[in-house]
C-alpha cells in the first residue's frame, strides 16, 4: 500500500512532536501529544507512544510527572532547526 501524508517513519513523528511541543504551554500526556499531531491516517497512538519515551533518552522532553511531557532546551533548539520541515498553511499554531 502506498504511503500518503507527511508522516513516513519514526524521524517525521519526532520532527512532527517537536513542532507541537514548543506551542503547547502545557504538560501533554501520550494521548493529547496524539490528538495535536494527529494529522492524517500514516500517524496512531502507538507511533506517539512509542517516540515520546525516546525522545526523553535523547533529551529532547523532559518527563515532568509521570506521563506528562514538556519540550526541554535541547529540543527547542532542535525545533528551530526543523521547524521548516513542517508542512502548514502558513501560519504558526499555539496550542
């Protein structure tokens, strides 16, 4: 079956998380972090569980209570750089 969407493999999810966590002014947990990237059929609620761990060992969020998730400094940084990488209609959400 052909892929269609934006979302491909597990770097696009990580890159997708990134953008969403440095516009959300809250802790997320895994199922709101689904519900903001969900986006098209490519991307489930185990794609989004299973990244959001990882991107606590690389250091890009940060596990401020059990199950709530919020975007470190590193992360920003990492953000920035792939913000373009992000297909919108051209405007910047803040969630």
């Amino acid at each position: 079956m052909e892929r269609h969407g934006f979302i491909h493999d597990m770097l696009d999810v990580k890159v997708l998380l990134l953008y969403l966590m440095a516009r959300v002014q809250y802790p997320v947990d895994v199922q709101k972090a689904y519900e903001l990237a969900l986006q098209d059929d490519c991307l489930s609620y185990f794609d989004v569980a299973e990244a959001l761990p990882q991107m606590v060992e690389s250091g890009h969020l940060e596990e401020v209570t059990p199950g709530y998730y919020v975007l470190t400094a590193k992360g920003r940084e990492q953000e920035a750089v792939t913000y373009d990488a992000i297909a919108v209609n051209g405007e910047d959400y803040t969630f």
